[in-house]
C-alpha cells in the first residue's frame, strides 16, 4: 500500500499507468481519453455542419452510451422543424454495428409473421429480431408513426411501450395461430418534428417512454450557406462523421454506471419531478374537446432513471460534468410540450397575475388556443386563476401556483427548453467552438428579457446598444448566432 498515491484529479491512491509522470488513476486517464476523441469528432461536425452549439450531437452520443451501459433503455427524440440539422446529427450512429435503421415502425416491421412458403431469403424476421439481445433503433422520421390513423398508432405505442420494458409477444394468425415473442434490450434514438407536441396527450397516456431533446438554434441561413458549400461532398462527409463518432463510441463498454451521490440524486429527482409534472397529459375528446378524465400527476421514477442513465452516458464519451448537467436539465425540459412551457415561463416571470389577452400577447400564442392550455394547467394545479369580477363575462387572470414556482429548477432559463421564442444556447462562434469541459461563457446566463437599465446585458456598456432578438446588447459581446 505504500506504493500507492493520490490520483492527482480524483485522489483516489492509485499506482499510476506504466510511462504517466503523475499518478493518475485509470478511470481519469479514461476519461482523458474519452474527452479527446470527443473533442476529435466535434470538430468533424463542426468542419461540415453550422455546429454554433454542439450540444445535441454530445447528447446523441450520450444516448448510445447510455444504452451500452448497464441500466434500462435511453429512449430520444430529437426535435426540430426540416433542415434543422436533426438528422445529420443521428444519421452517423446508424453504421455503428449495433445500430439498426426502421424507415417505418409498425407491429409487423417490429415483429413479422408472414408463413414460411412466403418469406424471402433474405427476411430478417423483423427488426427486433435484428435487435436480439441487444441494440438501438434508429429512426430518422418518427413523425411517421404519430400521423398514422390514431388506431393503429395507438397500437404501435403500446407495442413500444412493452418493447422499452424489454419484452414483447406479438400474437399471429400464421399456420393456425401462434405468438412472435422477443425478448432484449432495445434502444431507440430519433428525430420528429415540432408537430410530436400534437400527440403529447397520446403517448402520455400510453406511459411516457420517450424523452426529447429539442434542437433550437435559429440560423437558418447559415444551415443553408454550409450545406451549399458541401455540395458533391456529402459523402465524404457522412464518411468521416460517421468515422468520428465510431471513434468516440468504441470505448463505452458495457459496465455498471458510476454511483450516485446523495446530491445527484437529490439534482435528478428534483428537475424530473418539475418535468413530469409539468408534462403531465390532459386528455380530451378529439372531437368536442372537452375533458375526457381527470389527470393523475405522471410519477418521476422512470424519467428520473432515464436523466441518470442518460448523464452516465454522457460522461462516458468523456463530457464533464457541467454539460452532462446541462444536457439532462434541458432534456427533461424539453419533455414538456413547448406551448405550455411557454406559459409557465411568462407566469413565472411576471410580477401580477396576467389576464388571458396578456398571455396570449406575452407567448405568441393565439386568443382561440390559450384558454385550452391554461385550463389544463389550472387542472393539473400548476396555475391558479380567479375570476375578476361577478358577471359572467368577467377575465380570468392567472398566476403561477406557488409550489411550481418553489419547485422550480434553480439553474435553469429560458435557453434550457426551445420554445420558439428564446434560443436554447447564445449562439457561438463556428470557428472557435468552446471547450467541452470550460465554464459557461459570461452571455450564457443572460436573461431574455432587455435590460431595464438600458446597459449591455454583457459587459454593462451604455453606448451604440442594439436590440438583437429582445436582448439589449453589442454586436461584439453577442457571438456568432445572435445575428439576425
């Protein structure tokens, strides 16, 4: 024991690596590692795409890695209109050799039960049947199965729900009768488009599986100017992203996460509590919209378990741990459907209980389609509102109840959830991406809002301000995305 000193990160008493200078332990120099090839593939993404923030692509990878370690399933959607970068970002893990395309997910794609005398050659049985043991399926459109007629939808996600838990039987009428049954772990990683907030009410119902990550960054024109300048390269380019992340995933192996602190724990079960609350479905009648059942408040456990594997897996591909944090508050955020998110931001932020005309002023959504969310959200005991006079036509004004706002994420702003409105991240610079493992940049924690004082929300200056997407600020001090 004596040979033994403290690693030089951890202090864990290590022996050191054969040829390290300090002792440092083997889970830092994995780490180390790790860190580098993540940093590597970065600037592979950032090289062909308009990457001002790389966080979803960490968060894609963190979703790999969190299904090859030990625990339940990762289960994300990426969200974001066409062109948003959304596919790009997941198209590379699809030659990962565990992973496994689904253009279509339907009972029959997952499990197949055609007769014997009329299968293929080549048939795979079905992609679970790929899957085995285990795998992830990747699927670059899922807004496919939210638009199928609401029958057959419904059972395509009840099917999901039993195949996250890890088993699956499929009864058929094939050669008199029998039962497909898998049994595995399954990942799923995908894209979908903003319209899956539509159908939040759906999948809720059928037990939330699923946790999203929107991708908000609102510089469209540089998307285009980028992929204009990779015309005729796009396959050079898929090639050495898809080399890059293979180069970031090859050493996650299957081990047990690390354990949770008290104060990790304490984190988690806090911002998945807020979460499910505040995603929690209200059904309604598709037809009449009136309340079909009253809700009961969806319980933490599973998202609370997900964050965790979820974060376990970012570290892995060598993130620290303020983005890996980062990356698990903004996606138990971005679970919320963003028309309601856009109401608690305003409630929370105002200073009187606001009249209904107010919030459909404050979060651009329209007169018609407002009292809708707010009833629900007076439903669920998330707002409270009264009443302002006797008559009958008298205007509700609405206030954020209490317990929300104690409840409410410390950390968190407006940039951790993509409304529409506010940009997930202040925009950085393509040709110096910030450091995976540095602190926030001082434009970060900027509020949304302009600056009462008429100072730069920066640096405090006073002269040639500008008003760039509601923010009081100079053009110098707000990097590359800001510009309109």
């Amino acid at each position: 024991m004596s040979d033994l000193k403290p690693c030089v990160k951890c202090q864990t008493p290590t022996a050191g690596r054969s040829g390290v200078g300090v002792p440092t332990c083997e889970n830092c120099l994995h780490a180390d590692e790790s860190g580098d090839r993540l940093a590597a593939c970065l600037e592979a993404f950032t090289k062909w795409l308009w990457l001002p923030d790389t966080d979803h692509v960490v968060a894609a990878l963190g979703a790999v890695a969190g299904n090859i370690l030990e625990g339940d399933p990762v289960w994300m959607l990426f969200v974001g209109p066409p062109g948003s970068g959304k596919t790009e970002a997941i198209q590379p893990l699809a030659r990962l050799p565990y992973v496994h395309q689904a253009a279509t997910l339907t009972e029959p794609a997952l499990l197949s039960g055609v007769p014997k005398k009329s299968t293929e050659a080549d048939a795979t049985g079905g992609l679970l049947r790929q899957v085995g043991d285990f795998g992830i399926i990747l699927t670059k459109d899922f807004s496919g199965v939210l638009s199928m007629h609401r029958d057959q939808r419904s059972a395509v996600l009840a099917a999901l729900r039993e195949v996250f838990d890890g088993e699956w039987s499929r009864p058929v009428g094939t050669g008199g009768g029998k039962v497909l049954h898998w049994k595995g772990h399954a990942g799923l990683i995908g894209a979908v488009t903003p319209s899956v907030d539509r159908h939040s009410a759906v999948m809720g119902a059928l037990g939330e599986r699923f946790v999203l990550y929107r991708i908000n960054d609102l510089t469209s024109e540089k998307k285009a100017e980028r992929a204009l300048a990779n015309f005729g390269d796009e396959r050079a380019m898929r090639d050495e992203l898809a080399a890059a992340v293979e180069h970031v995933l090859e050493v996650v192996t299957v081990s047990q996460p690390a354990p949770l602190t008290a104060d990790e724990r304490l984190r988690l079960v806090k911002v998945a509590s807020f979460a499910v609350k505040a995603r929690t479905a209200v059904e309604r009648d598709g037809y009449s919209r009136s309340i079909a059942t009253i809700p009961e408040f969806e319980h933490a456990t599973r998202l609370a378990k997900q964050l965790a594997q979820l974060r376990a897996g970012v570290l892995a591909v060598g993130a620290g741990e303020e983005l890996a944090w980062r990356i698990v508050t903004k996606t138990a955020l971005d679970s919320i459907p963003r028309l309601r998110w856009r109401v608690l931001v305003a409630l929370r932020d105002a200073e009187h209980p606001m009249k209904t005309s107010d919030l459909s002023e404050a979060t651009d959504i329209p007169a018609k389609t407002i009292p809708e969310h707010l009833e629900d959200l007076a439903l669920l005991r998330l707002i409270d509102r009264e009443k302002v006079g006797a008559a009958a036509n008298a205007p509700w004004v609405h206030r954020l109840a209490a317990s929300v706002r104690d409840a409410w994420p410390e950390t968190v702003d407006e940039k951790c959830q993509g409304s529409g409105v506010y940009p997930s991240e202040t925009q950085r610079k393509q040709e110096n991406p910030p450091s995976i493992n540095s602190p926030n940049p001082p434009w970060d924690d900027i509020s949304q809002e302009l600056r009462a004082d008429g100072k730069c929300a920066v640096c405090d200056g006073t002269d040639n301000l500008d008003v760039v997407r509601g923010e009081t600020t100079h053009a110098d001090c707000a990097p590359g995305g800001w510009v309109a």
